[in-house]
C-alpha cells in the first residue's frame, strides 16, 4: 500500500472474495474486502453444497476445522408426478473420498469462517458497506465509491454476487436475461440430528443430497432440492425465470405444495422453519460469460456467471473459489511487474482457461438449451411413473406385458422425441 | 409441517428496516404490465400484489434482495433497484 492506495480492494466478502483476499494478503499484499452484509455470509444463500476439491487445494484438511454441517454419502434424484414418485438413489463410498468429497454448508457459518481466513491472513474486512460505484479514470478502474467515501486500489476485484451492479458499471457485463438466471427459494428446516440421521438412513457426519423434478414445478424449468445439514433441512425449488408466466401459482405457492407432496411431506415433518431465503442463480454457463477482466479490474465467482447447472449437479462454490484463486495469482503477477493494464490482467483469463473451471463450462455448454425442454419436467416424469404404476400396482385384473403398456405410455411423449432427447441429452452429457 | 403463509414466514427472518427509505421503487406501472404481473408470480417475498384497483403494489420491507425483479423488468424502466445501504435488509443466519 502506498500513501492512501491499497494494492486490492474486493468487493464482496462470498467465497471467492474471501478466497482472493486470503491468497493476496498470504503473499502480502494491503488488502482491503468490502461487505455490504453485517458480516460474511449475511447476504448469501447456497442450495446448498460445496465440492470440496478446489477449496481443498488451497486450505488442505478445511473440512476438519471449518464449518461444514454434513459430507455426503448419499444422491438421490427424483421425478414427481402428483401423488407419486419414482427415485434414483446412489449410495457409495466413493463420495466420501477426498478430493471428491462434497459437504453441506450454511452459508452464514461458513462464509464468517473463510472471511476470517482472510483477516488471519492480515486482510482488512469493511462489513457493513455498500459499494455504490467505480472509479473509474481513463477507462482504468482507480477505486470505489461507498457514500461519501472513496477508496483507491491498484487493481479492484469485483466478487459482488450474481447481480453484479458494479460488472455492469465497469462495462464487462452485460445486463442478464431471464434465461440466464433462476430464482432459488429455501427454507432452513430444523430438526433433531438423530431424527435426520433416522429418516436418512445415515450415520452421524453423514449427508444426503436430493434433487427433484416434475410436479414440484408444475412442468415449468427447474426443479426441487433437499439437503441435510447438521441439526437442518434445506429445502427449495428453482425456476428458470424466462419461464415464469404472468399467472397461476405464485413460486412461493409452489414451495408450499412442494413441501405437502406425499414424497416430501414425512422427510420435513415436525420441522420447524427457522429461516426463508430467495437468491437468483446464475445458470446460463458459457453463454453469459462476461469480459473477466479490464484495465484495473477483474470479476470472480457469481459477479461472472461462473456456474454449472448440469441438471443432476449444480456447482458454483466450487468455481468460485477456483475464480478467486486465479484472480489472486494474476493479481500477484500483475504487482511484480508493477502493470494492472487488461492486457496484462488477462493472465486470470489464461488461468481459468486451463483450469476446470472452462473445461467444465465448455463441456457442459449445450446444456442450458438442452434444459428448455419441457418434456424432461412434464412429460418423462410422468412416463416413469405410468411405467412403475404398471409394474407395482396389482388389483386381480389381468397384467399386460410390460413391454406393451410402457410403449403405449412411450407413444404419449413420442418415440422420436424420446430418441431426440436421449441422443441430446446423451451427447451433452 | 401445516402450510404457511409467506409473511408468516418473512417473520421468521431478521431484517433491518430502512424505514423511509425504499432500495426498489416502481417508476411506471402501467407501461411494463407484463413484467410487473411476473413479478407478482416470481418475488420469493411475494411483495408485488395485485390491487383491487388493477395496479400492482409494493412493499419494500421483507425483500430478500434476490433481484429477480430486477432481471424480469430490465430495459423497461419500470424499477428504480439498489441493494439496501449497508447494514440494512435481510439478515441470514443460515443462508
């Protein structure tokens, strides 16, 4: 830090904030991380799960000390007609493994924890201020503007959530679309840890992730998820926003029925609600993606879309730690050679480029418009269901083979459209 | 569980009012009708109603700051949106 000018400010204090601001201050560098939220964590809501390779990277062992509520053992993936269900369920010890382990997470706890890496690090944590603007001189990002006060930085890392107000004033984004984001509402259900361990069929320390899809959206793209925390229930749905109408059920609503479903109702029972959240999604992956980087400043995690909705599996902490990684190494190489011109910040681009983060993306980059299908959220769950009501339910009548009645219930969806989205869906993935 | 309503469940949050000092504010109503009614379907809060008179009402407290009506009226003028001034909005304890 020279005179008044930090070497980085970030603004935002999520996980790759954080994680930007421990690396840099490791590497000694003044580092300043701006909070609107009383403190870390009190603005963000996660489905949620971490996978916890990238973090695991840079913090080996984090699971053992950090707050982590649950790791996961278990993936269940279910299709809901109305008054029935039919489920996928995955069980191994494989998912346990390190560096393939996933963990759910709070994100008040958690967050608090990582920020805290970062001032232990000998970063300096503002909470509480809302970063209004960018200064912005010659095109070069200089500093921000909170209120009355201005705050100059060599180089400024915007780390500000999905939303990112400040990527769109720094022109690196542009303004997002419906189809691009979802909205995700939960509720945090409280229950005993014995209860979900019980009703789980998991020991102690032990998780289950489940995703839903169907009814849970009336049809519309999107879908349910459930995850068992230590002593809670995280439930929620997510809705693709282009595909929100002007009326029927409100999303709200559909969180209601979703929670009376007779596939849902036991596993919450008893609970008692102690929080409700709605955050926006980033989902349009590769096609959203913003310019990562200009002269004096970069964009990490959500502030640059960087998640993958692969429909089984939805990641973004994850990215986002491995964003803030890269920005943080390129903002070290940029002050070595004492040049925070874009040109010599597109190194952060070089790093992502090389890393999971744009394989993954890149991969999974038809996916979006795969997604807007409605056959996949009306039309198949109801398929599975018609074809197990035919195998399971017996009343004396006389039993058609099942390769009969499955094809009449194939031939409501199409058999070409079946093949189509099997061969899409199978080339995607 | 028995079926909750959405305020009752806003209640269970911790919010710090700005009272008086509205972070959204509709600018027009009637030239952006399809997106407001959107937004009646689509707030997690459920803070647009549709009035008896036919305009859609606005309740600033109880947002959870999740700017989904932001993206459903961009390019329409119809929202004035910012984030709450720090310390102020939606506290989570979970998230």
């Amino acid at each position: 830090m020279s005179g008044d000018i930090f070497d980085c400010i970030i603004v935002g204090a999520g996980p790759s904030g954080s994680i930007a601001g421990y690396l840099l201050a490791q590497a000694g560098l003044e580092v300043l991380i701006i909070e609107r939220g009383n403190f870390a964590g009190s603005k963000n809501m996660t489905g949620g799960r971490l996978y916890s390779h990238s973090l695991e990277k840079i913090i080996p062992g984090f699971s053992k000390e950090a707050p982590v509520e649950r790791r996961v053992i278990k993936e269940t993936v279910t299709m809901l007609t109305g008054d029935s269900s039919v489920s996928l369920d995955f069980q191994s010890e494989l998912l346990g493994e390190e560096k393939k382990d996933s963990y759910t997470v709070l994100r008040a706890d958690f967050d608090q924890w990582l920020a805290s890496k970062a001032e232990e690090a000998g970063a300096i944590l503002a909470s509480g201020v809302r970063v209004d603007d960018l200064i912005i001189q010659d095109g070069k990002v200089t500093g921000v503007i909170a209120g009355e006060d201005e705050m100059e930085a060599d180089v400024v890392i915007l780390a500000d959530g999905v939303n990112s107000l400040l990527a769109q004033k720094a022109g690196l984004k542009a303004e997002l679309k419906p189809d691009q984001v979802a909205v995700g509402i939960k509720e945090v259900i409280e229950l005993p840890a014995n209860v979900i361990e019980d009703r789980f069929n998991l020991n102690p320390g032990e998780g289950a992730a489940r995703l839903f899809v169907g009814d849970c959206t009336k049809g519309k793209i999107g879908g349910g998820f459930l995850y068992t925390n230590k002593n809670s229930i995280s439930l929620g749905l997510v809705f693709t926003l282009s595909d929100i109408g002007t009326e029927g059920l409100s999303v709200p609503q559909m969180l209601e029925e979703f929670k009376q479903h007779p596939a849902v109702k036991p596993l919450i029972k008893g609970g008692k609600l102690v929080e409700y959240s709605g955050h926006l999604v980033p989902e349009g992956g590769l096609t959203m993606l913003p310019k990562l980087y200009g002269d004096g400043v970069l964009v990490v995690g959500d502030a640059a879309g960087l998640v993958i909705n692969a429909g089984y599996t939805v990641r973004g902490m994850d990215l986002a730690i491995a964003s803030g990684e890269a920005a943080a190494q390129a903002v070290i190489a940029a002050q070595e050679k004492g040049d925070y011109t874009a040109p010599n910040l597109a190194h952060y681009k070089n790093l992502l480029d090389n890393s999971f983060i744009m394989r993954d993306l890149t991969k999974y980059q038809d996916f979006p418009i795969f997604m807007e299908n409605h056959r996949i959220f009306k039309q198949y769950p109801q398929l599975a269901v018609d074809i197990f009501k035919d195998l399971y339910l017996i009343d004396g009548n006389p039993l058609k083979p099942l390769k009969k009645t499955a094809l009449s219930h194939m031939k409501k969806v199409g058999i070409v459209n079946l093949l189509k989205d099997a061969w899409k869906g199978g080339k995607i993935l | 569980m028995k079926p909750m309503g959405t305020e009752e469940k806003l209640g269970v949050d911790k919010f710090s009012v700005d009272e008086g000092n509205a972070h959204i504010i509709i600018l027009k109503d009637t030239s952006s009708r399809e997106a407001l009614k959107k937004c009646v379907i689509a707030c997690p809060a459920g803070l647009y109603t549709m009035k008896e008179d036919g305009n859609i009402g606005f309740d600033f407290a109880g947002c959870l700051e999740c700017g989904t009506c932001r993206v459903l009226c961009a390019g329409t003028e119809t929202l004035s949106w910012n984030y709450p001034q720090g310390t102020f909005g939606v506290e989570f304890r979970y998230g």
